[in-house]
C-alpha cells in the first residue's frame, strides 16, 4: 500500500505572455499555489491551486482563495489528515479533508490532483486509467482572447486560426456597445468557418442588457454565450429568450449545481473545472450529473500552469459525455517556444516537455500519473519567497 508521507507547498508565479483579463478580475493570472506529495515509497505527485481572490460563485455561494490562504490552509487542515492516507483511495482522501474543513475547493483540489499523479506513477497507469479510461484521444482548444483593444484581439484571432485553432472565445461583459463590435469585427476577420464564443463573467447588469447585447451579436453565429448574467434563475432568464445556448460557469461549481441548472433550464452546457468542485474526483461527478441531464460540458480553467493543465487534460480524456472544446492552455516551456500563440499565456512553465499540439488539438499523454514531468528547476525559479 502506498501512503502519503510529505506534504509541501510552493508558491509561484509565472511571467504572461500578455495581460490576460476579464470581467471582475483585478489580478495578474499565474500567480498559484503548486503541492507536492511523497509516498512511502518515495513517488512523487503534484497539484495546481490556481488561486485567484477575486474569482468565485453567484452571488458569494464559492468565493477566492489566496496563496497565502491555501498554503495556511493545506499545511494547518488538511496535510494533518492527508498524510498517512492511501494514495489511490481517493474517496477517503476526500472524506478525511471535507472531514478536516468544509470549503475551500481549491486548495482540496490541488491535494486530489497530486494524488492521482502519485497513485498513477505508482501502479504505472495514467490518471485517464483511474478515472475509468479515456473517451477521446485528443483535446481540441479553444483559445481565449481577454479583455484586449479590439485590433490587438483581431490580431490574435487571426495568427492562432494560422496555428490551428478552430474555436474562439472572446471576453465581453464590460461594455455592450464595444462586445458586439469586437464580435462583429472577430468573425469578419476570421470568416464564417470558425466557432466563436463570447463570456461575460456574469458582468451584464441584468438579463434584459445581456439578452439585448446577445441578440445583436447572434447574426454573427454565436457557438455559445457563457455566463451572460450572474445567478440560475436570471441565466434561465436569459436562456429562454435567446437562440444561442447558454453555458453556466461560475453558476456550476458541484455536481448539485449541475442538477439546479438542469432543472430550472438556466443552461445547456456546463463549464466543468478540475478545481470548482475540489478535484478530479468530483469533477467527474459533475460530468457524470451532466450527462444524465443531457447537458453537454466542456473543460475550462483559470490559465493555470503546466502542472494543473496536466490534470485538466486527463479530465477532459476522461468524461465520457459529450465534451465541447475546451479552454485548457497549450503549456509550453520556454526552450520550446517558437512564437507560437495559440493556447499559450506565459512566456515559460512548469514542465519539462511541451503539451503536444497539432491540428488545434493536444494530444492527450500516455505515461503514468499525469504522463507529463514537472521541472523542479522551473518551480524554484518561480517560486515567490513572500505571500499575502
Ligand atoms: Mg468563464
């Protein structure tokens, strides 16, 4: 049997590409919380909590955390019952940290994901394997241009499409009158062929703007709109009065809010995070509530590094429903970078070996644990000394 014997947390923060933001976002992306986990065996794991403070739930029912917040967290609650645990038992892993504290999925998720890798590389399988194997052999990305000055997001729209992306999504939210330009100038620069999504980040001010905003963009041929409002009942709102579907993202952060959305019609997609719900774990649990609804889902983040995008990739192998392309970064080392855009916001990361990307899509890994290496170079490099 392999246990958890060492827990140990490092605080990074990696240089972006460019600013990437969105509705409601007051912080640079890349600053996270990365754990490392030893097995008596001397197996090692690892896990992403892409922490940002102001990123949460409708209406404070999820809220941020902060790295100075999740490393407190991890070592005072949780690494005291994490420790001494089975590796690959994860339901009790879980049940020992929702034991320990209620909350705080972030932090949780990461500890899920570093035990997955450590069970995996263990018992040589790849995550995919213990999720129950992989339904798809390739991701397809969509990639995410923030809140950018229009000429600049043309730009990027048209490079990456060179690079092989197939689905765009654009940030909107802030203004109606600059989202539905932006929208319209997008698709007649990248011509009709291509999926563009747009995502509000809950930011328009009722579902009357959001459904006068939508309906203006919906004749530029919308794969879907995300998050438009903040709250279920005023997604439904919204749902019901546009052609476009609706995806739910920081209205679905569990597997119980999966089955609200569903039964109050507020949306046909949901936003499944390896983190939202605490980890991989329950993250299947939200694709398993998903598909018995008949919600279709993609797999999305907040940008993390390599080390967390390892882990979104496994999920999004895994999910046997049907999976939408997904918002899951190409991360790429810089020793590997060729000034390639597509799927990538930082300048450098955490793993040794870029995420193999062709055709708009990653593959999806075949090695044990998360099938991808991290540099513990890298994580020193990047580790910031100092957090709030
Ligand atoms: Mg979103």
């Amino acid at each position: 049997m392999i246990t958890i014997e060492r827990v140990e947390t490092f605080h990074v923060s990696l240089p972006v590409r460019r600013a990437h933001k969105w509705t409601g976002l007051t912080e640079p992306i890349g600053g996270y919380v990365l754990v490392k986990l030893t097995g008596n065996e001397g197996t090692i794991g690892w896990g992403e909590a892409p922490v940002l403070k102001d990123w949460g739930g409708d209406y404070g029912r999820y809220y941020g955390e902060t790295p100075g917040m999740t490393i407190q967290l991890i070592h005072s609650y949780l690494a005291p019952v994490v420790i001494g645990a089975e590796a690959g038992n994860i339901a009790e892993l879980h049940q020992r940290m929702d034991g320990a504290i209620k909350g705080y999925p972030y932090a949780k998720a990461a500890l899920d994901m570093a035990a997955y890798d450590l069970a995996g590389r263990a018992i040589g399988v790849p995550v995919w394997m213990l999720l129950g194997g992989h339904a798809r052999d390739s991701i397809h990305v969509t990639h995410s241009i923030g809140l950018l000055p229009i000429e600049e997001a043309v730009r990027e729209c048209v490079q990456v499409l060179s690079e092989g992306i197939r689905t765009i999504k654009i940030k909107v939210g802030v203004d109606p009158q600059r989202d539905i330009k932006i929208v319209r100038q997008v698709r007649e620069a990248v011509g009709p062929e291509v999926d563009i999504c747009v995502d509000a980040n809950q930011g328009y001010s009722n579902p009357r703007e959001a459904i006068r905003t939508i309906r203006s963009m919906e004749s530029y041929r919308l794969k879907y709109v995300e998050q438009p409002v903040e709250g279920i009942a005023r997604l439904a709102e919204v749902a019901r009065a546009i052609d476009t579907p609706v995806m739910a993202d920081e209205s679905a952060w569990t597997a119980h809010d999966v089955l609200e959305i569903a039964e109050r019609k507020a949306a046909e997609i949901v936003s499944i995070y390896t983190t939202k719900p605490g980890g991989l774990f329950r993250a299947m649990e939200m694709a398993a509530v998903a598909r018995a609804a008949g919600l279709l889902c993609n797999v999305n983040g907040s940008v993390e590094t390599g080390v967390g995008n390892r882990a979104n990739i496994q999920l999004a192998a895994a999910i046997p429903g049907i999976m939408l392309s997904c918002v899951v970064p190409v991360s790429t080392p810089a020793e590997a970078q060729k000034g390639q855009m597509a799927g990538i916001y930082y300048k450098d990361d955490l793993i040794r070996a870029p995420f193999i990307f062709s055709e708009g899509s990653i593959k999806v890994p075949e090695g044990p644990g998360m099938g991808m290496d991290v540099d513990p170079a890298k994580v020193a490099r990047y580790q910031v000394k100092s957090h709030e």
